[in-house]
C-alpha cells in the first residue's frame, strides 16, 4: 500500500513538472530569433503556433497602426509613411514562414491554417487601407510632400503606399467598401483552392510501367528514378513516373512507346478539367466573376487595366502590342520545326501526323540529327552541387560576394541547406540563402524564390534579407547524384538571379526594397543571370563530369551553344500563347455563360495557334495567374526579357565580367529595388533605351 502511496505521488510529480514544462513553452513566433543570423527555428515550430501567432500579430499590427493615428503631432513622413512601413514585423515573421512552407512542404494542417488565415488577413488589410483616419494622415503628407526634404527613396515609398489606399477602395463609399472586403477574401479563398486542386491533380496520376520494352529509349537514370519511385510507392519491381517535371519532361522527350507518351501528356494536360472534386473550371469562373467585379467597383475597365496600371506596361493594349510583334515570327519558325520533324516521322514509316506528344520526342531526334547533341550526355557534366558552385562562383566574380555553407542552420525539411552571404572587401553580411532544389508531394511544381525576411533599414540597423530558392529538379538516384538538364542549369541561374535582386538590396524602405518591384520588371535581374550560365569561360568552371571529374570538352560546350536557338519556335510560340490566353481571361467584363474550355480553344483559334503545340499552361492548370500574382501579368517574361537582352549587350561589348559594368549594374538595378524610377535606373546603366533587337535576336526570330 505504501509503494502504491508513493507511486501515486511520483506519477503525479512527474505530471506536474511535464505541465510545467508545458505551460513554461513560448511561441517561437513570439520569441526574438537568435543565433548569428536570426533565421526562422524550423524545428521548434508546430502547426499549432500559427493560428495564435497570425491573431497576436495582426493584434499588434492594429496597435502599431492606432499609435500612428493617434499620434498628436501633425503628420510627417517620419512619424506615418516610415512609422508604417517598419510596423508589421511580427506578423510578417509569421506569414512569411506559414506560407513558404505552405508552397513547399505543406500538408492538409497546413491548408487549414492558411484557409484560417487568409480572410483574416484579408480582412485586416483592407482595415488598414479602408481606414478614414490613417488615410487622412497619409494624404496630408502626400499634399504636403513638396514642403518636406525627401530623399528620391522616401518619395517614391510615399507615392506607393498613398496609391495602395487608393488601388484599395479609400474613395469608396461605405456600402461599396463592404462589398469590396467581401470580394477580398472570397478571393484569397478562391486563389488557394485552385492551387490546392492543382498539387493534388499533379500527385494523384502516375503511370506504372511493368513491361520493360515499354522503356525502351528512356536514359539509365530516368529508369532508375523510375524504380526508386515505384519502391517508395509500394510498386517495387516495376517503373513510375509521375507529371512531376523532373519524370514528365524526359519521359516525353525519350520514350519511344507513342501510346504511353500520349497517355501522359492527356494526364498532364487534363490537370483540374477532369470533373472531379479537385477540378478547377468552376473555380476559374467564380474567381473570375469576382475579380472582374472588383475592378469594375474600383472604377478599372477590366481586371488586366486593374493589375496593369501599377506596372510598366500601364495598359493591355501595350501589352498586346509586345505579344503580338512577336508572335508571327515564333509561328513562323515554329512551322518550320514541324516540318523538320514531320520528315523525320515520314523517313522512319511512322504513318502519322506530329502531335503535342510527339513534340519532345521528335526535337530530340532533330537535335541529335542536327548537332549530334545528346541531352542526356551533357547532363553527365551538370551535377546539382557543382552548378549550384558554379552559380555562386560566377556571382561572386561579379559582385564580389563570397558563400560559405551553415552547417547547424535549422531548416524546414532534410533536404533544405544554408548558405552565409557575405561582401568579400569587408566580411560584412550580405544575406542568408535557403536551397531547396528536389520535388516531393508536398510541394507545388515550379521554381521560385521568396523571402522569410526582406531587406530594410531600421533605427539605423541594416536589416539583412533571408531567401529561399526552390526548384523542382531531377534528383538523386540510388547509383548517381542529381544530374541536371540543360533547361534546369538555365533555371538553377534565373532563381538565383532573383536571389541576387533581394540579397544585394540597399534600401532603407520594405515597401521598395529587392524584390518589390513591378512583374514586368523583376523578372528582368533574373533572367539576365541565365545568360552566364553556358559561357564557354563559366562552364568550364562548374561542368564536370560526375564519374571522373573531367572539365566538359569544347566540343560539347561548342554545341550547347550552337543549339541556344534550337526549338525556339516552339519555345516561344508556347510561352506567347499562355501570356496571351492569360490577358483574354483579364480582359473580359463578364463570364456569363462561358465554358471554360470553349473559351480556352476559342481564344487559341484566335491567336494562330498550330495544332502541334498548346500554349504552356492551359487554364485548369495556370497557377501563375490563378494564384501566383501574374494575373494579367505573364507577359512580364517577355517584356523583362526585352530589357535583360539590351542590357547584356552592354556586358558582351566590355566582356561578360567587366568589373565597371558588374558594378554599374549592381548599384543601378540590384541594389535600388524600386527605390527610384525603374527606365531611368534601366537608361543609367544602359546609357539608352532598350530595343527589342537583342531579345528577337537571341530567339532565333529576326530573319
């Protein structure tokens, strides 16, 4: 009975002191991010925390805001504009981890607390910009803007941040406001579950392989890939490929089994237009509705003159005009693509005509015929961790920063690592970079980068920036390490050339600083990193053969370079057709009694489109506009592409690592984020405005 006594009181201390231990435990969120670095404690974070750590700092952000407005003295750009911009910190410590990790390693907790967040924080922005009394603040110190010394930065944060109140409906009168908040979050709502419908249309199809004269063509290591999946998915002893990038896109570049090659590109194509319950057709049409509603109450035309009057194109009809100059050459060129491959069809008694399934296939031979060029011979040389080297290495030759690997950095998910930035004169830190390069069910198909922290200067301290950049690259197998295509060593140095426009930033301003720039523009620093990538002088750095560690011969490197223009017919046809279909659904003014499907092949009739290419997103699957921030705004590949190729030019003419030009380019485009206005740092680095020759000429499209 004794023992039982102290049993008792020994469980019940154990109790206790595990209460304790509980009830002792703070938010991470609420606690100030140490180490060196101040990098987000991934591992001390639960899905529990985001829910009262979302509340606590929109509950804070409310305070910061009331202060502002309460504030007896009379407004000034230090005591409102500044005081707002560097408010919030709480709260986008919060979002900015829920929703990277929402893209990148989500589950269905996840989804939930975003679909608990979102209307929230819709709600609580449209508080902000609907606020009579703050707004009455801002707009005094707009008036008075003349009468205050400030500098070009301070000007152009105040000109966004009055033209925020008014893109959000200060103007409006009290009944239409509540619409307006209403159409906000159905919005947000709408947004996510496209994109959840898309991730899970994308997992839910694979293709099992069990005969294995059905791989006949496929490379050794897309067939490795192949088996370790079906291992992974309780298939072992047979093949699967998923519409994952990295085993679609050789897939339908070497299989030889037609059938099977068709069978995919449906499955890939079909993607939320199955009439099921992840099908996004509805979805489009509701969201739609309201965002041509929204426009319309905010006083725009359509919703491209909605998200367009805040970009450098300003209107559709500019748009239009890019599109459509460009358009006749790419299908130009794209037909004579067809007739090249039709003939290699015809020469091998094939006995049918070119399809969209056939494309890759067919380009691949051509390639090969053409240029005796073997993607699958190159990627030998393109191991992820040597381009990843070569990346940094080619950066730091230009910029003069240096990288150095954070061995104990908490991160999200096993394959995640860190890197410290630093300026090599000094030591200084430039920034933190997260890598998160494989694809798993978890994360949404694509590359991007984002930020966990931007950059800005506060009470005199230089806020450094924490980025990520995320791929969905070929991954290692169980006999060889990550090989990467050609199109994925392109893509490896676009992200990290966003990387480059938000860790060199030099403002003092969240609102203009890195990234926060227009589409149309921020495209333009990443895509002017990918021309270094194939350099003869910067290959030589980083491709090296896996096995032997052998530098890539000139041959190889000769023909990668000849083949720059290859395919570009339809690599351009496909691009120009998504942008286009992507203004056709911004330009309507209602969506009564459209099909979207109908809608879609109508608008590609339209637009010229041959029968043998699609454009690269159709609409059930076009997360880009439906969700990503490119509504109305996927032409800003295009037009940023415009202004990259003028502004290499300049780098061929003085050399790729000119020190002057690197320079200039730095401190003119990279560091000034939006902090002055975007032609006139373009023409100061430039010394001209851009023409569109160099884009054309790059392409493969001026005769």
């Amino acid at each position: 009975m004794k023992k039982a006594f102290y049993l008792i009181i020994a469980i019940i201390t154990i109790m206790t002191a595990c209460r304790g231990k509980q009830e002792q435990r703070v938010n991470p969120f609420f606690e100030e991010w140490g180490g060196e670095f101040g990098l987000p404690p991934f591992a001390e974070i639960t899905d529990a925390d985001y829910r009262p750590a979302v509340l606590e700092g929109i509950r804070q952000h409310d305070a910061e805001i009331k202060a502002i407005i309460d504030n007896p003295d009379a407004p000034t750009f230090a005591n409102t504009i500044e005081a707002y911009d560097h408010s919030g910190q709480l709260l986008g410590k919060v979002v900015g981890v829920l929703f990277n990790l929402n893209s990148t390693n989500s589950n269905d907790s996840l989804k939930a607390i975003v679909e608990f967040a979102l209307p929230l924080l819709s709600e609580h922005n449209d508080n902000i910009f609907m606020n009579p009394d703050f707004f009455k603040r801002v707009e005094t110190v707009y008036k008075n803007r003349d009468k205050e010394q400030l500098t070009t930065e301070q000007q152009r944060v105040l000109e966004e941040i009055y033209k925020q109140f008014t893109r959000n409906g200060i103007n409006l009168p009290a009944d239409k406001q509540a619409r307006l908040r209403e159409l906000n979050k159905q919005i947000g709502l709408l947004q996510q579950k496209f994109s959840n419908n898309m991730l899970a249309e994308t997992n839910a199809f694979t293709l099992v392989v069990d005969k294995k004269e059905d791989l006949s063509g496929l490379p050794e290591g897309v067939i490795e890939a192949a088996a370790d999946e079906a291992k992974a998915t309780g298939n072992e002893g047979k093949w699967v490929f998923t519409l994952k990038n990295p085993s679609y896109v050789p897939f339908m570049q070497y299989a030889d089994n037609r059938e099977l090659r068709e069978k995919m590109f449906r499955a890939y194509s079909m993607r939320g237009n199955n009439n099921n319950a992840n099908d996004n057709k509805q979805v489009i049409l509701d969201l739609m509705k309201l965002r041509i509603e929204k426009a319309s109450l905010l006083g725009y035309n359509t919703p491209a003159d909605f998200f367009l009057d805040n970009s450098l194109a300003k209107t559709p009809d500019n748009v239009y005009k890019l599109l459509n100059s460009i358009m006749p050459a790419a299908l130009k060129k794209a037909k004579s693509e067809v007739v090249e491959m039709q003939k290699i069809i015809d020469r091998q008694k094939g006995g049918f005509k070119l399809q969209p399934w056939d494309w890759a296939y067919y380009a691949e031979k051509l390639r090969k015929e053409k240029y005796d060029l073997n993607e699958d011979e190159v990627k030998q040389y393109f191991k992820m961790e040597n381009v990843r080297q070569g990346v940094f290495d080619c950066a730091s030759k230009l910029y003069g920063i240096g990288f150095e690997p954070i061995k104990d950095a908490s991160v999200y998910y096993p394959e995640v690592e860190a890197f410290k930035i630093t300026n090599k004169a000094d030591g200084s830190l430039v920034g933190i970079l997260y890598t998160d390069y494989y694809p798993r069910d978890s994360k949404r198909g694509g590359a991007w980068m984002n930020n966990f922290r931007d950059q800005e200067v506060i009470a005199g301290k230089d806020i450094r920036p924490i980025i990520v950049n995320v791929g969905n690259f070929t991954k290692p197998t169980t006999s060889k390490p990550s090989l990467l295509t050609t199109d994925e060593v392109e893509t490896m140095f676009h992200e990290f050339g966003h990387a480059l426009h938000g860790l060199l930033s030099r403002c003092n301003y969240r609102t203009v600083s890195g990234t926060n720039t227009p589409r149309d523009f921020v495209e333009m620093p990443s895509q002017i990193n990918e021309n270094w990538a194939f350099q003869p002088e910067v290959l030589k750095t980083y491709a090296k053969h896996y096995k032997t560690g052998e530098v890539i011969p000139d041959s190889l490197v000769q023909k990668i370079n000849t083949t720059a223009t290859f395919n570009q017919g339809f690599m351009t046809t496909e691009l120009v057709a998504a942008a286009l279909l992507d203004m056709k659904w911004h330009t309507l003014k209602s969506v009564d009694g459209i099909d979207v499907i109908a809608f879609e092949n109508r608008a590609v009739k339209e637009m010229g489109l041959i029968d043998e290419i699609i454009p690269r997103y159709r609409s059930t699957y076009f997360n880009h506009i439906f969700n990503s921030g490119y509504s109305a705004g996927y032409y800003a590949y295009l037009w940023s592409e415009m202004l990259e190729k003028d502004a290499f030019e300049l780098f061929r003419q003085k050399g790729i690592f000119d020190e002057a030009t690197a320079k200039s380019f730095k401190e003119n485009i990279l560091e000034k984020g939006s902090s002055d206005d975007l032609m006139k740092l373009y023409r100061q680095f430039r010394g001209q405005d851009p023409s569109i020759k160099p884009m054309l000429q790059a392409r493969g499209l001026l005769q």
